[in-house]
C-alpha cells in the first residue's frame, strides 16, 4: 500500500511541475519561504528587544515540544511551501506519509470538526474574536488528547525551516516545563507580531484567497501531496495561471 500511495505522490509531483503552472508554482514557493524567513526573523528580533527591555530572554530550547501537540492550521499557500521542500527531501516526505497514518486515526475526525467550524465562521463574516471563541473548545479538546504533530520525529521538526507561523508564532520565558498543560506552574507566553509590509508582501505574491483557504497543518498537506495544488486550486474556482 505504501509502495502505491508513493507512486501516487510522484505522479501528482510530476503533473505539479509541468509548463508555466510548474514554474510559476516553483517561484511562488521559492519566493514564499525567503519571505517566511524575513518575517520570522524580523518579529524575533523585534520580540528578543522588547524582553531585554524587561530584563526577560526566551526559554525556549531545541527539544521543547510542548508546542507540537496544539492544533494548527496552514493557508494553502504555505502548505504549497512545504510540500515544495518535501518534494527536494523525499525521505522526510516518506517519513511524514508513514506518520500520517498513525496521526489520522486519532487526529482527523476533532480536525474536521475544527476546519468545518472555521471555514462556516470565516464565510458567515463572523468577527475575528468569534471566531477565536467557538474554535477554542475543540482546539483545547486536540491538545488535551495529546496528538503528536506527524512531522514530530525524536523531538525534532522535520520541516523547521518551514514551519507554520503559529509554530513559531509563541516564545516563552518561564521553564520550558511550565507549558506542560499538566504543570502546576503557568507559563508566560509571548506572541510573535508580525510586521504589515512583511505580511502585506506574502499577501502580495498571489490570490489572497489562496492564503483565506486553510486547513489544519496534517491533513492540508496529505490533501496536497496526493492531489495537488493544481487540482484543489480548480476546485475553489481559483484561475490557474497559464
């Protein structure tokens, strides 16, 4: 089955990289992650000066997965990103096919729940602290079920370079064992903001509607990896570029 399921992954590649939708898909990724890591470094740099100014510095330290358990969703633009570096690191994407069987058995059904909830808040105009609301439930309920993120492998991130925003959206400065949901001690968290002209210029690289359509981390790029871009893109009624 595995054998198959690869075969299939290397047939939906090779359609991904055919013409003018490969290479605009090619530059768009490329393009993508230089500007990942513009905006990482820059709201870090931000962040580190904001804590000296209070005598505070991150705890954080390779090895602290306390953060791989949440539930998180990409755009589809980012998990195009990511797909185009597992593309270049096939044993990675071997690894994150074979852990994404496991993941689904217990991490599918709350993540629909989530992404349902989501996409009908998003569509109904519902205002952003609403929608926080009514997918905070679910969320806790995912994190509380201890699901481990598939590209969690020995407490390491098989796509750290490319990791989400929400995964490197949250810096602490108290112990790294206070962000233990079962730790008796709170944990100080600080979140990343991320400059505008940084954002505006991610925005700014195609349809922001490709950044609108989101789905939780695991099951976009499963999505992605065995259908492709291309294919989910025309089924959004997204215009593919010719």
């Amino acid at each position: 089955m595995a054998k198959t399921r690869y075969r299939q992954i290397e047939k939906i590649e090779a359609k991904e990289n055919i013409g003018s939708y490969g290479a605009w898909r090619r530059e768009l990724c490329g393009k993508y992650r230089e500007l990942l890591v513009q905006t990482r470094n820059n709201s870090y740099n931000t962040l580190v000066k904001t804590l000296a100014a209070k005598g505070e510095t991150v705890a954080c330290r390779k090895g602290c997965t306390y953060c791989c358990f949440h539930y998180v969703a990409v755009p589809l633009t980012h998990g195009m990103a990511i797909v185009d570096y597992l593309y270049d690191r096939k044993e990675l994407l071997k690894q994150f096919i074979s852990n994404y069987e496991k993941w689904r058995h217990k991490g599918c059904d709350i993540s629909n729940v989530i992404d349902h909830t989501r996409s009908h808040a998003f569509s109904s105009s519902m205002p952003i602290n609403d929608i926080i609301a009514v997918t905070r439930p679910p969320a806790i309920r995912y994190l509380q079920m201890g699901i481990p993120c598939p590209f969690l492998v020995n407490d390491t991130c098989l796509i750290y370079a490319v990791r989400p925003l929400p995964c490197s959206g949250q810096y602490s400065v108290t112990p790294p064992d206070w962000c233990n949901p079962e730790a008796g001690e709170k944990a100080v968290i600080y979140q990343l903001v991320s400059d505008d002209e940084d954002l505006l210029k991610i925005l700014q690289l195609a349809d922001p509607q490709l950044m609108l359509y989101e789905l939780t981390l695991p099951i976009m790029i499963y999505k992605l990896l065995t259908e492709g871009a291309s294919l989910i893109m025309a089924d959004a009624g997204y215009r593919l570029p010719k």
